[in-house]
C-alpha cells in the first residue's frame, strides 16, 4: 500500500498496534542463533553484498524473532574459558541474523519495520577503542563489563552507576544492490586514499565465507558494516527502539532485512566507540510500502522514545575552538595548509561536539572521582551529545546533556 501521513497510513497503524499484534499470538519465524560464533551460524552474516543468500523468508504483517550476536561477536560471559582465536586478527563484526526475505517486496519498494521488543542477554561489555570519538586524546584499552537485569545494567568496574534499559539494535539494514555497492566503493576508496579512516572490504573472518572470506567469489565487493549507508546498516540511533517504525529502502528483490549490534544503552554519539554491547532478542514485524515517507532512512514514534531517562541532567557545552597548530584526528587527511594556524573552525559541529564531550568528561572526573577511563565510558553509555544551534556563524553549538539518575551511591568527595 501507499504511504498516506494520516492516522490510517500503514507506518503509524503499525507503530500503534505493535504491542496489540504481538500478544495475538501470531505465527513466529525464528531467525540466528545457533553455533558459537557467526561464522557457525548459518542465518548471520558480517558482510553486505546482494549476492548473499537469504537465510530466512517472512511474509509482511508476520512476527519475526531474531536472536542477535554482540557487535564484536565475542563470548561477554567474564566467567567463560572460551578463547576465540579471531581476536588476534580482528574484522568479526557486525555479526547481523538474516538477511531475511520479506515475500512480495521489490526493488523500489520500502521497508516499514516495527519493533516490537528488545530482550537483553545476560552481559554487557564497553570497550574504549581507536574507532572512539577522543581517540587522539585518550588511550585505548580499558572494558567495563555490565551485569544486565530487567530494568538496569551495572559494572564492578563503573561503581555508584547504574544505567537504565534502553535497548535498540544499533544495525538495522536491507540489502544494497549492485548500483550501492559500486557507489560505496568508489567514495570509500577515494578518501581512504587520501588517509581519511576507512573501512574497506576484508576477506579476513568474513562470513558467508562462500561470497566473502578469503576465497569468496565477491570478496573484494563485500561491504563491511562499520558505516551505516543509503539502505541503513549502522545508524546507532538510540530512539529506534521498541515502540519505532522504520522505513528502509528495499534494493533488491525481498529487500534482504537484517540486524545486530544491539544495545542496552547508548548516549548520542557511542563515543568511546561502543555502547553497551549485548546478546539480544529482537522482535519485530514488517511492512511493505509503495511510496516512501522519505528520501533514504527515516522512523516514528513515540515522544517518549526521544528524552533521556532521567528527571534530572547536567549539561555542558562546545564552540568550534582549538589551539593554533593543532589539526583535528579527523581533518588530518586534507592536509590542509590553513587548518593548523586557525584557532577556531567556523561551523564546525563535530569540533564543537569534541569540546563539549571534553568538558563532561573533566567535569566527571573532577566532580565524581572517576578517572578518565571510566568517565568516558559513561559518556558513551548515558550521555547524549546534541546540536545546540548552526547558525550563529562562525561558532556552531554543542550540548553533552548527563542524566543525573544514573547514579545511586552517595558522590565521592561530598
């Protein structure tokens, strides 16, 4: 059907009747989930290319259950003796169930995803990485393992914080055509040769192992699922939780629906790199549309998918500055003969989102007796980095909102 924005459009009779749907016992498919690893999974891949088989069929309007791997695809368990030997050598993740035929979809189509619940594992990890927003000015290597319940995670390794359940799938995606993969490809390649960081294919640990791995019949075209694109992937966008539609461009015949990556919390920006990694369960229903609602990836919900869960927050704030003869990690690849004498970079947002992150975490540190480490972390899991105004030129605007809530022990040094 069309996409109409009315109360009987079907994106918004989906939105509202999910929770209805789900307890009317409908016919479950179950996707993932078994063998250790993805590798041994038959329904997951850690590629994107329309080559891939489908590894499940549903029919629209059918509930769908996904059970979901981590973003790295490790074993969290800190009690368990398994070693992975691909940890040596990297390039495991996203470990993504599907990609799931969707009966009746076409090329040109969209995809209307409703998720109806996001059930957590027993563990959470957050680690800091090079892929972190602070990478230059930070250390990689400290982890925090999270105990995950119902309602709150805690970490042995975070004390006096627990952070409220907020679980979405970090990676939501359908299939890219050979069109995509080919633009992929020519934009990626183009910076990664000017030194910008990329991530191009690897064959290294890839999974389906036919189409992908070392000997794979696409492997130099198989798509890594670092950088969400045009059909979705990676977005990390924490309000597409249960309760949210989203419409997904459909590139290839059964559109090729897929997910992992899910997390227990996040705050706007994942800026350690990770989240709170998670097991999941993910289940949802789908919905062909005829007509867009939007050009690429779009969603709706409910408003209360928007704030941050807390009742009380403390913000601090980043203007575009720097200090003269510094080059911004991220700008470094344009080797730019002017950036490094400049003191500030006119609306320049992600600067000014580096700066306003800079200040919580000193605020976290000084205030709360965290270190560094852990007050990053935090920031990663429970802080949300917002756009505070673009057009007061040339000094963009940031805002890193902390909610108060997450802590429940007395503060140190009060």
């Amino acid at each position: 059907m069309s996409y109409r924005p009315s109360l009987s459009s079907a994106a918004l009779f989906s939105l509202l009747s999910a929770a209805a749907f789900h307890s009317a016992g409908a016919d479950e498919l179950v996707v993932g989930g078994q063998g250790r690893n993805c590798i041994e999974d038959p329904q997951c891949i850690n590629r994107l290319h329309p080559d891939l088989p489908m590894t499940a069929r549903a029919k629209p309007g059918q509930t769908i259950v996904l059970h979901t791997r981590n973003a790295g695809d490790f074993d969290l368990d800190p009690n368990s003796r398994y070693e992975d030997p691909r940890r040596a050598t990297g390039n495991t993740g996203h470990a993504l169930t599907g990609p799931v035929h969707i009966e009746g979809a076409r090329a040109g189509d969209t995809l209307a995803v409703t998720l109806l619940e996001v059930a957590p594992g027993p563990w959470g990890k957050t680690w800091v990485g090079a892929g972190g927003f602070l990478a230059d000015h930070y250390p990689t290597g400290f982890s925090a393992t999270w105990k995950l319940g119902a309602d709150y995670a805690r970490s042995a390794d975070i004390p006096g914080v627990r952070i409220p359940i907020s679980a979405f799938p970090g990676v939501i995606t359908t299939l890219p055509d050979d069109a995509m993969v080919r633009k992929a490809m020519a934009r990626e390649s183009a910076i990664d040769a000017l030194g910008a960081r990329v991530f191009l294919p690897n064959p290294t640990n890839a999974t389906p192992e036919a189409f992908c791995g070392p000997t794979g019949s696409v492997k130099e075209e198989c798509l890594r699922t670092i950088p969400p694109r045009e059909h979705g992937g990676n977005m990390d966008i924490r309000y597409m939780r249960a309760g949210v539609t989203i419409h997904l461009p459909c590139l290839v015949d059964g559109c090729g629906l897929a997910i992992g990556d899910v997390h227990y919390a996040q705050g706007d920006g994942e800026v350690s790199g990770t989240a709170i990694e998670m097991d999941a369960t993910v289940t949802l229903r789908t919905e062909i549309l005829k007509e867009a609602p939007a050009k690429g990836v779009s969603f709706t919900g409910p408003v209360s998918t928007l704030g941050i869960p807390s009742k009380r927050y403390f913000a601090t704030t980043g203007l575009p500055f720097k200090k003269a003869g510094e080059i911004p990690s991220d700008m470094a690849y344009l080797d730019s003969v002017r950036l490094a004498a400049l003191e500030s970079l006119p609306d320049d947002i992600a600067l000014a989102a580096r700066n306003a992150l800079l200040a919580m975490i000193d605020h976290l540190v000084t205030h709360y007796g965290y270190s560094v480490d852990q007050a990053y972390v935090i920031c990663s899991v429970a802080v949300d980095l917002r756009i505070g105004q673009l057009v007061d030129a040339p000094n963009a605007g940031a805002v890193a909102l902390l909610p108060l809530d997450i802590f429940v022990e007395e503060e140190p040094g009060k």
